[in-house]
C-alpha cells in the first residue's frame, strides 16, 4: 500500500507497518507480523529515507507498539531499528 507516511512529513511513501505503528494500532502491527510482512528475527522494512516502523512507533510515544516490534525483530544480524 502507498501512502502519505503519518509518521514524517511531506510526501514519504511507506508500509502499512508504517502506518499502524505511527498510529498506535497494535492489533494491526501484530496482525502484519503474523501474516508474514516481516520475517521473524529480520530487519524491519524501511521507508523511503531510511525510517522503520519502530522509529515511527517511537516517534508518536507507542510504547507497546514499539516493544511488540522490537519482541518480533529480535537480534537480526545488521538490523536497523
């Protein structure tokens, strides 16, 4: 899905993880990890100037969102959280 990225301003295409993270939607984040959009133990996916959704998840204070993401990523070998 491409859309405007609610978690930077100006016209940043991003994921839906993206998206639900900036939003504070948890049971949408764990619903996407789930379905596969990330691998277990893999680097989170990026946008368009370099930001994962856990910096989104931060970014908006989602603190469980955050840990629910950090849980899934895990110790990916050259991860960027």
């Amino acid at each position: 899905m491409e859309q405007r990225c609610a978690c930077v301003a100006g016209a940043v295409k991003c994921s839906d993880l993206h998206l639900a993270a900036a939003a504070g939607d948890l049971a949408a984040v764990r619903a996407l990890l789930a379905a596969g959009c990330c691998p277990a133990n893999a680097a989170l996916p990026l946008d368009a100037i370099n930001r994962s959704p856990l910096h989104a998840a931060c970014a908006h204070g989602r603190a469980d969102v955050a840990r629910a993401l950090l849980e899934h990523a895990g110790h990916a070998a050259g991860a960027v959280y």
